[in-house]
C-alpha cells in the first residue's frame, strides 16, 4: 500500500495504516511530498487509514481532497507538539 500525506509524521501514518489494513508496516510505504508550514496540523494520523481502507476496498486509487475550509477545520487541532 502507497499512501501519499502531507504529514510531518510519516511513521505514525506508516503504523496507522498498517494498523487499520492488518498489515506489517513493511508493506506500508508513505510519500510526503514538498511540505510547507503545519503549525502543528500535521503532526498526528488523521485520515490516511480512512483512505487506504476505501482504496482498499474499491480496488483502485482514492484521493482526499479538502476545500480551502475543510483544510482548517476537518483535522483535530487540539494542542498538542509534534
């Protein structure tokens, strides 16, 4: 399974989706590419084990796209360091 995440912790994503598929995180591989700034909403795994699930499922590529809005409020902001 390839995931490709805008997340600061690809390890984390790497586990949690190989936790939710019932997989070795061997057989996980996670693609962050060029990463800006996250002020802390990209430090945790949030949807990519939803996504790979569905992929999973459908048999082919699903992508996630958030409007600009969604992009603030669909990840859980509570306070916490990377």
């Amino acid at each position: 399974m390839t995931v490709w995440s805008s997340t600061q912790v690809p390890f984390a994503a790497r586990s949690g989706v190989a936790r939710v598929l019932q997989i070795p995180e061997s057989n996980v591989r996670v693609i962050v590419p060029l990463l800006g700034g996250g002020f802390g909403s990209k430090c945790d795994f949030h949807f990519e084990g939803h996504v790979a699930a569905l992929a999973r499922a459908a048999g082919r590529p699903v992508k996630l796209v958030f409007t600009r809005e969604e992009e603030f409020v669909a990840p859980d902001h509570r306070a916490r360091g990377c």
